[in-house]
C-alpha cells in the first residue's frame, strides 16, 4: 500500500521534470541578443534599458506580464493532459 504512494510520487516527479524541459526548450528558442525594438504584442517601444537587460526581449514589461500568465496557464493544460494520458 505505501508502495503505492511512493510509485504515484515518482510519476509526479517525472512529469515535472517534462514540464521544466519544456520552459527551458522554450526560452532556448528565444533569439539571444537579437532585441525587439518595438513591442511584438502591441507595438509600443521597448525601452533601451529592457533591451539591454534582457537580451531577445520580444515585448514590453506589460505584455510580457501577460505572456508569462499564458505559460502557466499552458503548464497546467500540459500536466492535465499528461495526468489523462497516465490513466
Ligand atoms: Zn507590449
């Protein structure tokens, strides 16, 4: 029985692991040093100090914020499907 629950943590851990591989998959696909100078969502510049602290910035802090909402959103879709695929 404990057994069990150890099995279901082990598969948990796994599946963390492929979310975490996705988000790094991710941002690898980002252009390095390649700065957007005008926002890619809305169009608004990016200030030249964003730019240069974040290097392949596509968007400005705004629609960025919004961005990083969607992926968590996105993570938790994948988990759910992965937990589906499971049973
Ligand atoms: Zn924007």
């Amino acid at each position: 029985m404990a057994g069990g629950w150890a099995r279901d943590g082990a598969v948990q851990d796994q599946i963390d692991d492929t979310v975490s591989d996705a988000v790094s998959a991710a941002r690898a696909r980002m252009p390095k040093g390649d700065s957007a100078k005008y926002c890619d969502e809305c169009g608004e510049p990016i200030p030249e100090k964003r730019r240069e602290a974040l290097p392949g910035v596509r968007t400005c802090v705004e629609c960025q914020s919004g961005r990083d909402a969607a992926t968590r959103q996105l993570s938790i879709n994948r988990r759910g499907s992965k937990d589906s695929q499971l049973r």
